[in-house]
C-alpha cells in the first residue's frame, strides 16, 4: 500500500476540476493508455489578460495521477499563463504534501500537461518543443527534453530517480544507455552552472564501485549538544549519565549520587564499596570524561564524603 | 461496515484452530526436537503427526517426501537449483512466461549468471500454456521443467499430469510450483509423474514463514542451505515446530474444506462474476474460466486504472488486489497479463478477487453494490471514457 498523504487521497476520493471543460481554449493531452496513464487538461483563459479562469481535467491513472492532475487545476487557476508556466512538477508534489518517490512521474505528467495545454493556447505546435530532443523511451513515449527538464527541475542525480520521475528505462530497458548519457551531460552542465555539487552528480564509472561511509569521528560516549543549556538541563543530563553507568558500578557492588552541581563543579557522593576503593579515583574520572562528552564542556568531577 | 476480504491468493487468515494448535509450541513445548530429553522429543512426537497430516492432503506415500522450508520461494529455489547440480550434463529449463517471480527471477537470473538456457513457454489469449511449444523445448539438454499448477493472477490451471509426463519423456525432472493449487484442488502426489512440488502455509490458513518441497523418493536432492541434519540433511536449520505444526492442522482443515472449495467457494465466484459483468460494460473475465482455481475471479474493467479501484474499493472495507502497474511500483501491467496480450485498454484495469472458505454470499452482495459505483466514478474521470465509446484522445507523446 502506498504511503498517500491526506492531502493526496482527498484530491483523489474528490477531485476538484475533474470533467470537460465544455468551452476550454487551450488543451493538452499527455500520456497515453498503453503506459497506464493519460492525462487531458483542459484551460480557458481570459486572451485580453492571459489569466487562466478555469481549467478541468480527465485522468487514465492510479490515485497520485487523479489526485496530482486535480492539485495542477487548483494550482493555475488564478494565474496568469507566465506565472503558471513557472511552475513545475514539484509544486504540484508539495500541494499534495509530497508523493511517493515512485509516483513523481504524476506531478511530472501534470507539468507536461500545462506545457501542452499553454501550448495550444497560444496556437504554437507543442511537437516542435518536441524536436529538441529525440524520443529516448519508447514504452513510454518519453523525449530528451522531458527527462532533461526532469533532471534540472528536480536535481535528479540518479537513474533511479529518472525512472520514478519520468518513467523513461521502466519497461524494456533498452534506453537505459541514452537516458544515462542525458543524465551524465545535464548533470555535468548543472556542476558546470554551479546549481549542484559535483559530489552529487552521476557518475556511470562510480555507480559500480561500493561507496564508503563517510566516517565521522564518534565517540561511543555520545555527541555532544550544541545550545547553551540551563542549570536544569545541564543537572538532567548529569544524572542520566550517572543513571547509564550506575550498573557498572552496582556490578562492582559501588554506587554513585550527584550532590550539587556548581558552576563547573560537580559534586558527587560514592557510595558503597566505591568508598575506600582504591580505584574509585578511576571511576571519578571515567564519570568526569563522559558527563564531559555529554555536555560538551569542560567540568571537574569531585567526589564528596558520604554522610 | 464489514470488512470484505477477498485477496487470498496474496495470503489467507490463519485458522484459529490453527493458532490454538500452535501456541503451546510457543511457551510450553519449546524444545528443540533435536534434544536428548522430554522437551525435545514431545515436539519431535509433534513434528512427526504434522507431517502426516502434509503427506494426507499431498497423497504423498512416504514421509520423507515432504523438506520443509521456510516459504514457497525457497522451495522453489531448492528444487531448481538442486535439479541444475545432480545433472551436470544438462544445463536447461522449462518454464512458462507467467510463473510466479520466484521462478521467473531464478530462471532470469541463472541464464544471466550461469550461463544456463531457458525456455519460456508462452500461454494463448484465455492464459493456456502452448503444450506443442512446451514439448518442443524438452530435450536431452533439460534439466528440469518448471510449471506452475495454477496460476496466481488468473487461477488457470495446467495440465500438470502431461507436462509431467513429456518431461519424463526426456529424462527431464519435472517441478511444479503448487502454492496457490495446494488445499484448493485435489491431489495425490503417490499416483503421479510430478518430482518436486513447492507449497507455502499462509495460502492455506496456516501461517507465512512455512513452506514445504515435495521430493519424490529416489530423486536426488542438493541442499540450498547446508548446517545441521534437519530434514535428512537436505535443509539445514532448527525445525520451525509451530509453522509445521501450525501447517499440519491446516493441511488436515484443507482436506476437510475441499469440497467446500470446489462447491460453494466456487459458487461464490461466479455469482460475483456474473453479477458484475451484468452489472458492468466493458468488463471481461481474464483467463481460461473452463479449468481454473475454484476460488479466483480476474476481471479486467475497460479505460480505467486499477490502482484507483482498489483505493475506492478499500475505502468501502473491500480489499482485493490488481494486475496493474501502479499498484506494484513497476511501471507495466503484470507479466501474466502482458503473456496473455490482454489489450492496453483493459490490463491496466485487470482485478483479482479471490476467495477462500471464510468469505459469504453477503461478501458478494457487498461487492456486487459497490463496484459498479466505483467504475462509473473513474470512467467519468477517464480521458478514454464517453459513455462506452472512446473520445478521440490525442497525445502530443505516446
């Protein structure tokens, strides 16, 4: 089951703007049955003021798709076609609050729509956006240019990530090559731009080697917070510490109590066999170097007599 | 509202009486039936009428015939792997283009990595597997042939006796992944060709993590897991006493139920069938509907996507599952669809109900008066959608 936010499944149990938009002056269709989704957006917009005054949609496609077409309606009404055309597929995500990462490609199906559908509005032939690239997924009916603007609108870094995005690769598998080429090139371009680190960009050579962890240097003691504490949180995290080593010291039969803490003293009790121990100067310190790496800053541990 | 289950081909409830069996093999009963004392020997005891109970539903004549294993898929790994290295000179398989993925991923696998050749053999519009083209493919070079005994999606059955029979015509084992067969129809294993036979627990009301491989005396068999001697040596690990318990009662419910299955269950299906193609246009019924599993409805809904059925369906507390691509992250309609060439314009909206003994006629009734609701909301949704005819839907890519 997919993890749908609210927001996703009430555009899809009720779709706002779904139907025919009887007197519509801009349409784009994308999408087509075999690829198990479709989508026909629908725009009439004012020509004195280029504002989209309505727009409706009919949708062949899962939840995301009905729900994601809806949101792209309720996104555009309003604007104008220049500021619409400024939007992209991930608007139409983070109205939704967000989409499986395998089901972007509907929010990508919606922007192509409006591309499409503004298109025709103003009379221009959408195939001839179409030639600036070649059709590089046949299944799926999915041209350079739709995968490079998926790659530069989304930051897209991995192949994965263009299959989830735009579908192309997902069926036969054929194109993996060319769609790895495109990514590659718009990748280095975007480095080039200075729009992404060059750490991030795909890389075909370094995609086969295993990658290594980055090794931050931890101490197994716990990381050290960053914000100027108070007196109560500093006691608190104080007598946690003493609480995580307390069985240690109830192990050796020893036990250990905070009496005070002042300033950068901390006034501890042991107890038990502890007092006496010869190696209770030991435990003090051990107790110091972890309350030291809990709080992140430097402090003296001095045990004081019992009773 | 009453939830209706009708997804168990994908997994079934367990029996309570199953679970009741179970639970002592929990708390009390926990022994390793390896052990040298009581704890150990009462699971053994128990161990040993749970296989009885497997061999009665198998019609299995020997106890040893029965390797339990940790699902179907392992089983079904176990037995094509073992068939590959006990007969070194024969380096083949057999299969079909819509086994389950733990076959086709294996055979997929081993003609990538193993150098080994397989055959895939196709199945006609109504899901029948093209025997001429299967016997073709046997020969001395097949080591084993691997065909399901009914399909998951469709519930077609095969004709596994004759398939069993043309593989031994070439020395060829034979194997048969019976997960969604065993406990639905009859089945005598001691009176038949079939080698090896794969079954998993949580399909028959029994729970998931217990499966079994059916090994006919006197073929050979190589371990996929090596370890201790459980199971003769041939699957190393502690016995999984309660799954085999727990799939003993099961097996023996099953062959009480069977009847049941082959007549009301049956019944149950087709009513809904009936009731939801009288009710629905441009719906039809995928699969071979003269031989197939007692308790499995595909039907394919025309210019809609299943993936909006299902959400619709489960949001009136009726769950069932799809064939479609969005439903399972891939991004193509299932592979047993796409080798039956069920058309574009259906396959993506392809839904399978499946029933078992817990489901009733109100299950139906329930269906029958939400779906029709249901399709009509997406096809009024649907750009390919005008009241039966297709609009002219032009793409500006496709």
């Amino acid at each position: 089951m997919w993890d749908y936010t609210d927001k996703v499944k009430e555009y899809f149990y009720n779709p706002k703007n779904a139907g025919v938009l009887e007197d519509a002056n801009g349409v784009g269709d994308v999408g087509a049955i075999s690829c198990g989704d479709a989508l026909r957006l629908m725009l009439k917009v004012d020509p004195e003021t280029d504002i989209i005054l309505a727009a409706k949609f009919q949708t062949f496609g899962c939840g995301s798709a009905i729900a994601s077409s809806s949101a792209l309606t309720e996104i555009i009404i309003g604007k104008t076609i220049a500021h619409a055309l400024e939007l992209t597929n991930q608007d139409i995500a983070d109205f939704l609050g967000g989409l499986p990462p395998e089901k972007m490609h509907c929010s990508v199906m919606g922007y192509e729509a409006l591309r499409a559908a503004i298109a025709n509005y103003k009379g221009d032939t959408w195939a001839d956006d179409h030639e600036e690239g070649a059709l590089l997924c046949k299944c799926f009916g999915v041209d350079e240019g739709m995968v490079e603007r998926a790659i530069r609108v989304n930051k897209l870094t991995s192949m994965e990530q263009v299959t989830h995005f735009t579908k192309a690769t997902g069926s036969c598998s054929t194109c993996v090559e060319d769609v790895e080429g495109v990514l590659t090139r718009v990748n280095a371009e975007m480095v080039a731009a200075g729009d992404l680190d060059s750490a991030l960009a795909y890389n075909p050579a370094r995609s086969a080697i295993p990658q290594r962890r980055d090794k931050v240097k931890s101490s197994p003691l716990g990381t050290a917070p960053k914000k100027e504490l108070t007196l109560l949180q500093r006691i608190r995290i104080i007598e946690s510490a003493i609480e995580d080593l307390r069985p240690y010291l109830k192990a050796d039969g020893g036990d250990c109590e905070l009496v005070d803490v002042d300033g950068d003293r901390v006034l501890v009790k042991l107890s038990g066999a502890c007092v006496g121990c010869q190696a209770a100067s030991v435990t003090i310190g051990g107790i110091q170097d972890r309350l030291i790496a809990k709080l992140g800053t430097p402090l003296r541990v001095i045990p004081v007599p019992g009773h | 509202m009453r939830p209706v289950y009708l997804d168990n081909n994908a997994t079934t409830r367990v029996d309570p009486k199953v679970v009741n069996a179970m639970l002592p093999f929990f708390t009390e009963q926990f022994g390793n039936a390896s052990s040298m004392h009581a704890f150990g020997s009462e699971v053994g005891a128990a161990l040993k009428k749970a296989r009885g109970q497997l061999q009665a539903l198998l019609g299995t004549e020997f106890d040893h015939e029965i390797v339990y294993t940790a699902s179907g898929t392992e089983s079904d790994n176990t037995a094509l792997l073992s068939a590959l290295e006990t007969q070194p000179g024969r380096d083949e398989i057999v299969t079909s283009t819509v086994e389950h993925p733990a076959v086709l991923a294996l055979c997929q696998w081993l003609q990538k990595n193993r150098g080994i050749k397989v055959y895939y053999t196709p199945v006609d519009s109504r899901g029948r597997l093209d025997v001429d083209a299967y016997r073709k493919a046997l020969g001395p070079k097949t080591a084993i042939a691997s065909i399901m005994w009914a399909n998951n999606e469709t519930g077609t059955i095969f004709p596994i006796e004759q398939l069993a029979d043309l593989a031994h015509d070439h020395g060829a084992l034979f194997h048969t992944d019976a997960v969604q067969a065993v406990g639905k129809v009859p089945i005598d294993l001691k009176t038949s060709e079939i080698d090896m036979l794969s079954l998993s627990g949580h399909k028959l009301h029994a729970p998931k993590g217990i499966g079994a491989l059916y090994v006919r005396r006197g073929v050979r068999l190589r371990p996929l897991l090596r370890g201790g001697h459980q199971e003769r040596g041939r699957r190393a690990g502690t016995e999984n006493a309660p799954g085999i318990i727990g799939l003993g009662v099961a097996a023996e419910l099953a062959l009480e139920h069977m009847h049941d299955e082959q007549t009301r269950v049956a019944a149950l299906r087709n009513r809904l069938e009936k009731g939801l193609l009288q009710r629905i246009g441009h719906a039809f019924v995928t699969g071979d509907a003269e031989n197939r599993l007692p308790n499995t409805a595909n039907i394919a809904f025309e210019f809609i996507e299943g993936e909006g059925i299902l959400l619709l369906l489960n949001k009136e507390g009726i769950a069932c599952s799809s064939g479609s691509a969005c439903t399972s992250g891939s991004l193509e309609p299932s592979h047993v669809l796409r080798a039956m060439k069920v058309p574009y314009t259906a396959a993506h909206g392809a839904i399978r109900f499946s029933f078992s003994r817990d489901n009733t006629d109100e299950d139906v009734d329930q269906v029958l008066s939400v779906m029709p609701g249901v399709v009509e909301k997406l096809r009024e949704l649907s750009p390919f959608w005008k009241a039966g005819e297709k609009t002219s839907f032009e793409p500006t890519y496709a």
